[in-house]
C-alpha cells in the first residue's frame, strides 16, 4: 500500500503498546493466524481485531484467507518512514554530543 493509500498515520498506529507488540510478533514469525496473536497477547479477539485494524489502515499489516482462518503478516515499508524521522535526530544528538565532549574537554584544560 503506497503512502498516498494509507487511511491511518504510520505515528498514530505505532502510538500503542499493545500494537507495537503485534508488530513485533508479526516481525518474527512469517505469518500468524488470529487466534494464535490472541493467546499470544492474551486478549479477546475483538480487541486483537481491533488493534490490527488500525495497523491494516496504516498500511503495516496484511492479511489474507486460508480457508476459514485469517492469517497476518507484517509490512514492514511504511515504518521507514519512521526510521527516516528518527535518523534526522540521530544526526542532531550526534552533533550536540560531540558539542558537548568537546565543552567539557576544555573545562578541563
């Protein structure tokens, strides 16, 4: 799903604990059925649901059919957008650190 088809924010839906935990899962395994993620959150499956719902709109989750089962699958595309976010302050916490060592090494002299 492109950027442009998203119906949720990528922040907004890695906002929760509980979604960033499904994240995880789907990040580990190759695909999961819905009663597994229950049991493994220990949660009803409404709320598991729910919570995948949110990250489908976001465009991080997958899902298709097998028989009567739906399993999920992460789509791990739209959190770059996230790690592009995080990269540009990297770069300010580096330059303010050395700023910083470099202070302090002058203090000292």
């Amino acid at each position: 799903m492109s950027k442009n088809n998203q119906l949720r924010d990528v922040y907004d839906a890695i906002a929760d604990p509980t979604r960033r935990q499904l994240i995880r899962l789907l990040a580990e395994a190759e695909e999961i059925p819905l009663h597994e993620l229950t049991v493994q959150l220990q949660m009803g499956r409404t709320a598991v649901s729910k919570h995948l719902t949110i990250l489908k709109e976001a465009g991080l989750v997958l899902d298709r059919k097998v028989g009567r089962e739906t399993r999920f699958r992460l789509n791990a595309s739209p959190l770059r957008e996230i790690q592009d976010w995080v990269a540009f302050y990297c770069k300010f916490w580096s330059t303010n650190r050395l700023r910083l060592n470099q202070l302090l090494e002058e203090e000292e002299e």
